[in-house]
C-alpha cells in the first residue's frame, strides 16, 4: 500500500494542503524565473563608469524576490511537515525530505563556525606590474580558494555576502565586480562557515596556506572569527533540472552480469 494515500479517505484534509503545496510550487517557479531574468540583464553590466543607480535598484529588486522565494519555501516546508504530522511513515519520509533539503542548501541554517572577512588592501602595491597590484586586491579565485578549504576541511554550510554556497554556485569575475550565484558583490567580502571552528580556522592558518600567504602581502586584508552562533540562509536560486537523469541502476547491475 502506498504510503502517500494511506489513510486519506478518513482525511480529506490532506487535498487542501496537497493542493496549496502545489501553489507555493508555482508561485516559487514563477519567482526564480523573475530573480532569473533580473540577474541576466544586470550581470553584464558590471564594469567601471556603469550606471550605480540602476545597479543599486537591480540589486534592491534580487533582494526582494530573494525573501519572497525564502518565505514562499518556508511556508511549503511548514505544509510538508502538516502534511506528516500523525502518519509515522510519512513523517519518516518527511523527516528524510527535510534533512535532504538542509544538506542541499534550500533550508536555512544555524550553528557555530567563523565568519572570515576578505577586504582590498589599503597598501599601494611596491610596484606599477600587473602582478604585484593583483596581489593586494581580493579576486574571484581567492573566495574559491577559501571555500574549497573550507568545505574540504569539514563546512557543513557556507555563504557569501548572504549567498548561500551550494554545489551549482558559480563564482566569477565580471569587470570590477565579484559574481556569486550571478549576484554582484564588491568588497568586503563575508564567508561564513557552519563547522567546528577550531577546525575551520586551523585549515585556514596551515603554513604557507591562504592566510599565510595574505600575510606576507598585507595582514589588514583579512579578518578571521570564530563565532558559536551562526545563521546562514537558504539558496534562493533556481533548482531546475533539464539534463540530469536517475541512473539505472537495476539495469546497469544487469549488463554488467553478462
């Protein structure tokens, strides 16, 4: 018997909010595609002389349909759970859901870790070569940098100047601005991480790693904190899948047996 319509004769209820999960789903698609097009049109306009005022209302507009699509999530994440309440398997399931959308990024987060702050260093470079002003400037591959080290050294969650770091996050250099998740950010630049702090920090700290290298240039370009409390939100873009199948696994176990 399958779990989903157990019981549902004697629960007409479950409709309704079967039916308004449905809604929230569409009024979520219809947001991500708004966020979508507005970072599209604005993306490319990052370079030196662009008009700031239209910028600064791009950005004002992504922040907005950024909290609709996190409230409209958040109300289908408390339907799911009403959905589960009283049935233990489908609140098995429910539980399986949640924990699934908390490790995808779509659910925001709390819990200790350390907030590092990357900023341009206020130093004037010892020399006019292309190689030596990159050095006192924080770019695109300094925050991978960081959030590889991070993640490898055991982040459960990471964020950006509050993007959610998530294993479809692009990272980018578009003229004088930094793109993550196609958002335009400038220095400074916040990385939280949700982990065990001494860990985090110590993976930073390693001889001759990012922060030791940092500090041979300029030690005022970094600002490293452990913190017991952190909150990170949740990933506000779009979760779209047009390409990416299941495996079948049955079938490939099969051909394999031959």
């Amino acid at each position: 018997m399958n779990v989903f319509t157990a019981n549902i004769r004697h629960q007409p209820w479950v409709w309704q909010v079967t039916s308004l999960c449905f809604v929230l789903g569409l009024l979520v698609t219809v947001s991500l595609q708004t966020v979508s097009s507005i970072r599209q049109s604005g993306a490319g306009t990052g370079r030196v002389g662009g008009p700031p005022l239209a910028m600064s209302s791009l950005s004002e507009t992504v922040r907005k349909r950024e909290k609709e699509i996190s409230d409209l999530r958040e109300k289908q994440t408390q339907l799911e759970n009403t959905m589960a309440h009283g049935n233990d398997r489908l609140k098995t399931l429910n539980d399986e859901l949640q924990k699934t959308k908390m490790l995808a990024g779509l659910t925001a987060v709390t819990g200790p870790g350390i907030i590092l702050t990357l900023n341009d260093s206020a130093r004037r470079p010892p020399s006019n070569r292309a190689f030596e002003q990159e050095r006192y400037n924080i770019h695109d591959y300094d925050l991978q940098t960081v959030v590889n080290e991070l993640g490898a050294s055991g982040a459960e969650a990471l964020s950006i100047n509050g993007q959610r770091f998530i294993s479809r996050t692009s990272i980018r250099c578009v003229g004088p601005t930094i793109l993550v998740n196609a958002v335009p950010m400038t220095p400074p630049y916040h990385v939280q991480a949700i982990g065990d702090p001494i860990t985090l920090a110590g993976a930073l700290n390693l001889p001759g790693g990012y922060l030791d290298n940092l500090r041979q240039t300029d030690p005022g370009m970094f600002r490293l904190e452990k913190r017991a409390l952190l909150s990170i939100p949740d990933y506000t873009g779009s979760t779209e899948v047009r390409y990416m199948r299941p495996a079948d696994t049955e079938g490939s176990s099969r051909r394999r047996r031959r």
